[in-house]
C-alpha cells in the first residue's frame, strides 16, 4: 500500500466550505481513481492547516494518478479555499490496523 500525502495552509475561515468541497470530489472523482484504497482528511481549524492522506493499493497506482493530471485537477477546484501552496509527498505505508 502506498500514501499520498498532502499538505496544505487553508483560510480558516472558510475550513467547513473547504471540507464540503472535498467531499464533493471524493464522490464525483477520487473514490473512481484505479487503485484508490481510501483517505483520511485532517484540519487543524485553529492553525489553518489541513492534510490530506490518499491511500492506494500500490505507488504505481499511486503515480499514474499524479501524471494523469487528476489531483492537480482536484487541487485547482479547491484553490479558494487555500492559504498557501499545497506539499504533495509519497510514502509508503509500512504499518497499518
């Protein structure tokens, strides 16, 4: 399995609207991307960050939705709800429940 990590400063003022906003495209796109295993959003409303964890069965999976052109997509729809510019980082998941 392999994690797709974004990071990301958000407006603090619009976090719930952003949260939406991601939820959308989780049912509109990422839940049909091949290889897609799940994700986790984390919002710390106080500081203005968000991270986002995409879970794929393989970082081959993982890399063609990067080159596919997908999550810079997705990003550019969610750029108002931005404060900064998002840290995409691959890991591989080593650990899980």
């Amino acid at each position: 399995m392999y994690a797709r990590v974004i990071q990301v400063p958000v407006d603090i003022g619009k976090v719930d609207a952003g949260i939406d906003a991601v939820d959308k495209a989780m049912q509109e796109v990422i839940k049909q991307l091949k290889g897609f295993a799940g994700s986790y959003l984390l919002v710390d409303r106080s500081e203005g960050k968000a991270i986002y964890i995409g879970l794929y069965d393989s970082q081959e999976d993982a890399d063609a939705v990067m080159q596919s052109g997908v999550t810079q997509d997705v990003l550019s729809k969610l750029a108002e709800f931005m404060a900064g510019t998002p840290v995409i980082e691959g890991y591989e998941v080593a650990l899980k429940p």
